[in-house]
C-alpha cells in the first residue's frame, strides 16, 4: 500500500467511526458511481466517499481530514456543469445527499432553514402552502441541491427580476477547511461587519462546506402570466428582448430558443412550441394583477412588432407549465438529437446579442460542428449547447475549440466566462483571460485566509501549471506570494 | 467479452448507456435513493455501474446488491429527459445477473421457493384451503397476540401480513357473450395472484367488461405471463411462459388480450422484446403486443355504453408503477373514475413513489419494501379518502398491510370492482351482493 493508500485506510476507519460503516464508502466499483458530476467528461475515481447525516459529523469528517492533511470535495447531488465536484483520486468526497431535512419554515420572518442536500424544489414545496416560495430556480430544480446552489451562486430563467441564490440567502453555517464551525451572515437581512456570507456564496466549495442555509423566502405573486412568441429567426427575437428591456418592462423572465434547441426539446418532451418556429421567447410576467395586465399588453406588442408569427398565452398554471417544460428540459433533451454535447456557459451584455449570435453561427458554420442555443435572454447569460459525436474522430475537439472560441467572443463583448454553472476545473484555465496575475493574487489570498492547508476543493476555480499546460497567463518562475511564504500553488 | 460482468448474450446495450447524460434529473424520482441517499441506488448511478460492468469491473456482490436492490418501478423513465431506456438496461443487467452469478444458499432457496409458487395459478390456488383455514380459526390472531410471529424470518412475516382476507372464489365460464351490442372480442387474463387471491375482481372484469359490449373468451388452463421471472431476469422461464401465453390466445382468436394487474400487462408488452431471437414467436410476440391492453386502457379507448350509478364515496387512486410509469396509463383510470356520479377522485402526495409491492420485493428485500409501503400509507391517509383503488394486486396487498399496520384499515379495491358495481347500481365491496351467475361454485 502506499503512503497515500494507507492515509486513507486509517482515515476509512476514522470515518466510519464517525457517520456508521454504511456512511463510509471504499469499495472501487461504489467509488466509481461518483466519478463525474453533472460535466461527464471529467472523471476521478474518489479515494473515499462519506455521507454525513449532521454538521457536527461534517466537522468530524474535516477535522479528520486536515488532521491528516488529506484533500477534500463537497458535493450536493452532482448536477454541476464545470466540473465542481469533480473528486480528488487521493482526497475524500464528501456528499450531503443524506443531510436533506427542513428544519424550519417562518413565512412570518421570510425565512427558512435547510440543511444542505435539501433539494432547491422542495423548499418551494414546503413554503408554498404559506404563499411563498424560494426564488432562485435553475432548471435543474428539482434535484440540485441548495448547497450546491450557494457554492454555485445559481440563477434560473426567473434571475432577471429575481437575482441569483447570493439575493435570497441570509446566512449560512459553515465548516471551516480546519474544521471549524461558524456562522456568516445571520438570520436577518443585514449584519454588521465583512460580508464574508457574500465571499463564502459562489465559493464553488473551496472555502468550506455549507452545514445549514437560512434562504430567504418570497411571497408567491399575484398574478403570474406567461407567453410563448415564436418568430423567424433569432434576430427578430432578440430585437423583441432589447424593445421590451428599452421600454422599461421588468419580465420576471425572458428565455430564448433556437430552432434546433427547440427540435430537441420537442423530441424530448413533445413541448408542441410552433411549427416553422427559428427562435421562441418565453416572456413571463409577475406581479400585482393591474400591474400584469397593463405590461403584458406592451409586451405582446413588442413582439408582434418584432416579427412574432404567432403568440400562445399560456391559459391556466398546465399551459404555463408546458411552455416551461421545453426550456427546462432543454439541456438533457440535446441527448435525443447528438449523442455528446458540450453545455456552455457566457455572458455578454444584452444589446449585442444579435451580433454574437450571428457570430456564433458563422463559427458553426465554419466548422461544421451545429450549435443549439438556449439563453436567459434577459441577463444576456447564453448557453450554447455544442455537439459533437465522441465516436468520429476530431469531433470530440473541434466541438471543444469551438466552445472555447464562444467564450473568447463573450470576452471580446466586454462579458464573461460563466454566468452560472462556474469556472470549476472545466473554466479554470480561462481565469487568466478574465483577470490579471493581480486579481488572481488577490483571490489567492482570501482563499488561504479560509483555507491555509489547500485541502479544500484543491485544483478547482484557479489555473494550475498541470491543469493548463501552455494556456495565456501560466506564470513563470516562483511567484511572490509563494516566496513569501504566504501561498502554494496547487 | 470475457472479463467484466457481462457476456455477449444481451450484455445492457453500451449505445442505451451512452444516452444518460449524467444530469441527474431521475435521482428524485428514484424510491431507493429517497431511501438511502447515495449515487450506487440511484439509476444514474445504476447505470454508471452497468457502464463499468462493460468497461472491465467484475460482476461482485456489490454491484450485484445495487442491481438487486431496484424495485423496478420505473419511475426513473418518464424523469428522463434524455430518454434513456433504463428498463430495457435493467432487464438485459438482471438477466446476466442470474445466468452469471452465484447467489448465497440462502437466498438461492428463498428465491427458488418463490419461483415454485407464484407463477403457477394451481398452486397457489392449493394453498386457498389452508389459508382461509388459518384466518378463520384463530391462528392469525393467536400468533400475533402470542408475538411468536415475530420469531419467523423476515420473508414469511410479510408474506402473512399481506395475505388478503380471502373471498368465495368463483370459477368463471371460458365464455361471457357481451351484453347489448358486441364491440371487440377480448381474451381475460386471470393472472396467478389475481386468481388466487382476488377471484372478485376477475369476476368483475369479465362482468364490466361484458357489459361494455365486450364478448370475453377466458381461456382455461392458461398458466402465467412470466412477469415475476422477467422482472427478476430468469430470462429462459419467462420466455417459456410467453411462448406458452402466446399459444393460448392465439389459439382463442380474440381482438385484445386485457388484463388486469399492471404487473402482467407491463411485462406481456415486452415480450416482443423478450422473444426477440426467437425468430418463429418474435412476429407473433409482436402481434401479441399490439393486442394487449390494460382494462381501463380498453375501456377509455371503447368509450362507455354501460350506463353508470351513483356511487356516493371519496377514493384515492394509487398508480401502480407498472401501469404509470412503465405503461404510461395515467388518465384513462381517471377517466373512468371520474366518469361515475356521486363519487370524489383525490390525488395521493408522492403519486410517483412506489409503494414497494415492486413484483417479489417486498419479499427479498422487507425492509425497504416495508418503509415504502409504510411511507405510501401515510400519503394516502393525508387524503381523507376511505377506499383506495389501483390496478394491480401487489400494490393492493401491500398498502393494505401497511395501513393495516399503521392502525388505519382500509377498504382497497380494484378499478373493475368500482366500475362493476356502479354499473349494477350496488354498494361497493359488498361480496355478499356479487351475483353467482354466470360462474359456478367453487373454492
Ligand atoms: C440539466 C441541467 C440544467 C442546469 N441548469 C442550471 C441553471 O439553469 N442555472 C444554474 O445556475 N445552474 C444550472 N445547472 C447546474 C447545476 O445544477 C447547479 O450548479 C447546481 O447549483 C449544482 O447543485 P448540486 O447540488 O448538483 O451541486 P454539485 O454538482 O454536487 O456541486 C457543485 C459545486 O458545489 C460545491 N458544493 C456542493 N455542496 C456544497 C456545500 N454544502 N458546501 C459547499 N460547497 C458545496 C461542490 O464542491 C461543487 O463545487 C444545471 C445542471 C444541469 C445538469
Ligand atoms: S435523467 Fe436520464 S440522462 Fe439524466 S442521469 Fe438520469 S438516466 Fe441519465
Ligand atoms: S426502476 Fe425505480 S428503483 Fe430502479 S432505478 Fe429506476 S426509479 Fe430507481
């Protein structure tokens, strides 16, 4: 056995100590079911998986682990697109799919408190009897984690209005990379000091593992009303989105479709969106009912002066649904139309999106590899979907330049390299082009503050030399930091 | 193929495995990872395992439990954007889990006693005798209140709680002519569990079904669809059983096969691709299919004649797993629920979640079968309503036992005996008013 094997066999038999033998996982082929997340094209085989049931066993299975000075990885339920919880081969995967009670629900404080595998749906489930509901809803609701949400800082099609995860989480209880228990942020919308609650959210489980969530909850409109608008192309739809955004309409979404994310969706859930549709909006409003009313005139207005061939109004809550479940589904319906893809993840600001897109289609065009998008089209988040076949050769990486390619034009359009999903070890590489060495320093620095040992998600969010091999930004010689004796690099 | 879990005959399809995009939307839906909240019981991580299994890991007792350990109920398949066919993988993993590996003795016995039974009608009718003779004389009640039930294994524990309280059973004729105008000649199948312990809700089949113009050839001596061995992969008896079933109503010339537990139906519309090497049975499997129906699935498509009295009680409606999710039937019980005066329809929480009847479940593996039964109780009791209906007789037992358990009897029913006794205007599950004609006496 190695030196590294036999760390974990003592740490195996700690742990089980800990979370009970049937909390502790060693065998190879169980391992194996962990190897990926929601990103299947990267794998590591976890040298140990634990399912703690409690905070206070998290805090034993970390200290266990920083004692030993053994890696480890927080995962939800490994629906991540970056690679987030991707697992360590000699570190230890902790999972929260066994941490998964409500403790409270306070409609009277606007709050409830969640351990951290409590899946994001179920939040609503359990406040909507109340009349209220947690906001933030990616379309992976309902199996993502809320945890995950934090450590992701999610958002969901209802963004636009809404914000992301970071606007509806009051505080969370955090195990420390030294194991130690505490608290950021509160029970209350403000506290007084650092907003280490905001550094901690979006974090991507390299400061801590989340143990608690006081999430914020929000009374359930009104009145909601949803239209699907199928128009030509894609063109006319966005100029639809700048009209409505211009005319100074808040939507509580706008979502957008192209013609081949919509033939997936139609193979995958039978959505029945307009035939001979090039692009559909999904434009929701919400609200008091006056209010509603008067803005969803404008907007159907707005479209059919875009180029709208036809506008469904969505007549009760089914139809509404129906319309949702094309978009919701569309990512794991692009299975039915190409057998891999890659999801993409860009921002760029919400006027030039005619001009990227045009520019994305011309990339495919050029290359011959097809390119569905679905997009929050509000926030100008995009989600180019790219697809490949792992199968023929040069696929695999002429799929990969190309999506690459998509996030050096969301840079070049003053955006950024994820909206949503997270750098991870997936976007890693690409930090540099966003952020100078200084700004990379800086975020060095908090993170040792959290993390001294580098035992906390290692190898996630920041570029190292064996990750990224040659790509712009690889530093040469010993950095400063590192002959200061204030970091490592890992 | 040598090393890893699977041999080249119908190793799980590695082009069916590629489909699963690892997005993990089934996990909710999966009643084991409810359970017990790790990836290697969920079907992502099932299939993550069947991958590994071809790509080299050997077939071990591990990965064997966590096959082992699905119910089956296929609620992971409508979850499914991607549109994996994970029951088309399950069966093909089972499969090659029975011809491959060695069960410990024990469960080889156990396994091997229930094999023996279930699948054989007369058999299990033997056992009518001695059963209705335990329940009459005091047994039960004696080794429940002595607690020396508690002393048996685990396996005959359950099997004592869900035995139903055993009714008259009535030997149907081989022919019921269709009342008012003839609409389609069906084929009944009288089951093995459903002729052996709800002889009343064959008998109403065939009387609602008469009665909605349906002329219905009962064919005696026909044995069992071999949906217990499908599902638990004894690939060779089941395809035994289909040829055999396929004969019978072939034989009989009718236009549909109906059936009446969700179980059968589920797995006779699989035979054509059960048979599918078969090249004399696979044309006929195919055609077999294309006939089969679950009643209410021909009773929606019929459309009604019968005209319907009021029946004046709030039931709850369970969906059995093999009619909703693993033959999409859905509305059409509802439908016909709907469909008869008087009566309230209430929805049940956590309709998806099986209640781990699951086939012989609830047999090999009591514990978690037992939780989900018991966890499918209280959903149900939330509702209020006081009879619950459902398409199969593993479910009917199953909930019955455990709402027995939980303190709260409760009526449970089939949707034939609904339909059948709101179309003769008659109370519900009252056998006393069950009309002898056109059947004969017999136990
Ligand atoms: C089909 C599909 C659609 C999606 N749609 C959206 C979308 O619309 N919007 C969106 O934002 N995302 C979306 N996602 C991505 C993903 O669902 C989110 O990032 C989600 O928040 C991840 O949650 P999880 O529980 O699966 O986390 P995991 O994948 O298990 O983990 C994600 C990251 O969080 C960390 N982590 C997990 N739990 C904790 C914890 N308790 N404490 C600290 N760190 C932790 C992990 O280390 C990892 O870095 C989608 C994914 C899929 C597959
Ligand atoms: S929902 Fe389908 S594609 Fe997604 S993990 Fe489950 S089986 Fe795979
Ligand atoms: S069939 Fe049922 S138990 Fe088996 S993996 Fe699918 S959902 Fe889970």
């Amino acid at each position: 056995m190695t030196y590294r094997g036999a760390k974990l066999a003592v740490l195996a038999a700690e742990l089980s100590a800990v979370v009970g033998p049937d909390g502790v996982i060693a065998d190879r082929q169980r391992l194996r079911t962990y190897e990926c997340d929601g990103l299947a094209q990267y794998r590591v085989v976890p040298g140990l998986v634990v399912l703690p049931e409690s905070a206070e066993q998290v805090v034993a299975v970390v200290r266990a682990c920083a004692a030993l000075g053994v890696a480890f990885v927080a995962r939800g339920s490994g629906t991540g697109l970056s690679g987030g919880a991707l697992p360590h081969a000699e570190g230890v995967l902790i999972v929260t799919s066994r941490m998964r009670r409500i403790l409270e629900v306070d409609p009277a404080n606007e709050r409830a408190i969640v351990e951290p595998g409590v899946i994001n749906l179920d939040v609503t489930k359990a406040a909507e009897p109340y009349g209220w509901y947690f906001a933030p809803d990616p379309s992976s609701q309902q199996v993502c984690s809320v945890g995950g949400n934090v450590a992701e800082n999610s958002g969901g099609a209802h963004c636009l209005k809404y914000g992301f995860t970071t606007h509806h989480v009051l505080g969370v209880e955090v195990v420390t990379p030294e194991g130690e228990l505490v608290w950021l942020g509160g029970t209350t919308r403000d506290v007084a000091g650092y907003d280490l609650l905001g550094a901690f959210i979006g974090s991507e489980g390299t400061l801590g593992i989340a143990t608690k969530i006081v999430v914020r909850l929000m009374r359930t409109p009104e009145s909601v009303r949803c239209l699907l608008a199928a128009f030509p192309g894609v063109d006319e739809a966005g100029a639809a989105v700048s009209a409505i955004i211009a005319d100074g309409v808040t939507p509580a979404a706008i979502e957008m479709m192209d013609a081949l994310a919509i033939e997936a969706a139609e193979a995958a859930v039978a959505c029945g969106y307009p035939e001979g549709a090039g692009a559909v909006l999904i434009v929701e409003l919400d609200g008091p009912a006056a209010e509603v009313e008067h803005t969803f005139a404008a907007v159907r207005q707005h479209c059919t002066a875009a180029g709208a061939f036809e506008i469904r109004v969505a007549r009760d809550a089914d139809e509404r649904a129906r319309f949702w479940k094309g978009r919701k589904s569309a990512f794991a319906a692009v299975g039915r139309i190409s057998p891999d893809y890659i999801v993409q993840d860009g921002v760029i600001p919400r006027t030039v999106l005619p001009d990227v897109l045009r520019r994305i289609t011309e990339l495919s065009a050029g290359t011959g590899v097809r390119v569905a998008n679905v997009f929050h089209a509000g926030d100008g988040n995009l989600h180019p979907l790219v697809l490949f076949d792992e199968a023929k050769p040069g696929e695999a990486q002429a799929a990969e330049q190309l999506s690459g390619a998509i996030l050096d034009l969301c840079i070049s359009y003053g955006g950024s390299i994820t909206g949503e999903h997270g750098v991870g070890i997936d976007k890693a590489c690409h930090m540099p082009r966003m952020f100078t060495t200084d700004d990379l320093d800086v975020m060095q620095r908090l993170r040792r503050a959290f993390d001294p040992a580098g035992i906390c998600n290692p190898g996630k969010v920041f570029p190292t030399p064996r990750l990224c091999g040659e790509v712009p930004g690889k530093r040469k010689g010993v950095h400063p930091l590192q002959a200061a004796g204030l970091a490592e690099q890992f | 193929m040598t090393a890893g879990a699977f041999d080249d005959h119908h190793p799980p399809a590695a082009e069916l495995i590629k489909d699963c995009v690892h997005c993990g939307f089934c996990l909710p839906s999966c009643p084991t990872y409810l359970l017990w909240g790790e990836e290697m019981d969920s079907p992502r991580g099932r299939i993550q395992l069947m991958k590994a299994g071809l790509e080299g890991e050997p077939l071990s007792e591990s990965m064997v439990g966590h096959f082992d350990a699905c119910l089956g109920c296929m609620a992971c398949v409508p979850a499914c954007p991607s549109g994996v066919q994970y029951g088309t993988l399950i069966a093909d993993t089972r499969a090659q889990v029975e011809r491959r590996y060695e069960r410990s003795l024990s469960q080889r016995l156990l396994r091997g006693a229930i094999f023996w039974l279930f699948p054989y009608p007369r058999r299990l009718r033997a056992l009518r005798g001695p059963l209705a003779l335990y329940q009459r004389s005091g047994l039960s009640r004696w080794l429940r209140r002595t607690k020396l039930l508690d002393r048996l294994p685990a396996t005959l524990q359950v099997m004592e709680s869900l035995i139903p309280t055993l009714t008259r059973r009535q030997q149907l004729p081989q022919w019921v002519p269709a009342q008012r105008q003839r609409r389609a000649v069906v084929g009944m199948l009288t089951g093995c569990v459903q002729d052996a312990l709800f002889p009343d809700v064959n008998a109403a089949t065939a009387r609602v079904l008469a009665a909605e113009g349906c002329a219905v050839v009962i064919p005696r001596g026909q044995g069992c669809c071999g949906a217990l061995s499908q599902h638990s992969g004894r690939e060779d008896e089941a395809i035994t059983f289909a040829r055999a079933l396929i004969d019978c109503f072939d034989a009989a010339g009718v236009d549909y096969i109906v059936v009446n537990a969700a179980g059968c139906g589920s797995a006779m519309k699989e035979y054509a691709h059960l048979l599918r090497d078969d090249s004399h049975y696979a044309p006929r499997a195919r055609a077999f299919v294309e006939r089969t129906r679950d009643i209410s699935e021909l009773l929606a498509e019929l459309g009604p004649i019968a005209p319907r009295h009021p029946l004046n009680i709030t039931i709850a409606y369970h969906d059995a797993c093999h009619l909703a999710h693993a033959q999409q039937i859905r509305s059409q019980p509802r439908q016909l629920l709907h469909a008869i005066p008087g009566l309230t329809l209430t929805e049940i929480p956590e309709a998806h979640l099986c209640c781990g009847s699951a086939g012989i479940y609830n047999l090999l593996h009591p514990k978690p079968a037992t939780e989900l039964g018991d966890r499918k109780a209280r959903n149900l009791l939330t509702t209020g309503a006081s009879v619950l209906v459902t398409g199969n007789p593993g479910c009917s037992m199953q909930i019955a036992a455990s709402a027995r358990r939980l303190g709260h009897p409760l009526t449970v029913t089939h949707l034939a005996s609904v339909l059948d006794a709101s179309i003769r205007g008659v109370p519900l599950c009252d056998p006393s008013s069950a009309p002898t004609t056109p059947a004969h006496q017999n136990r």
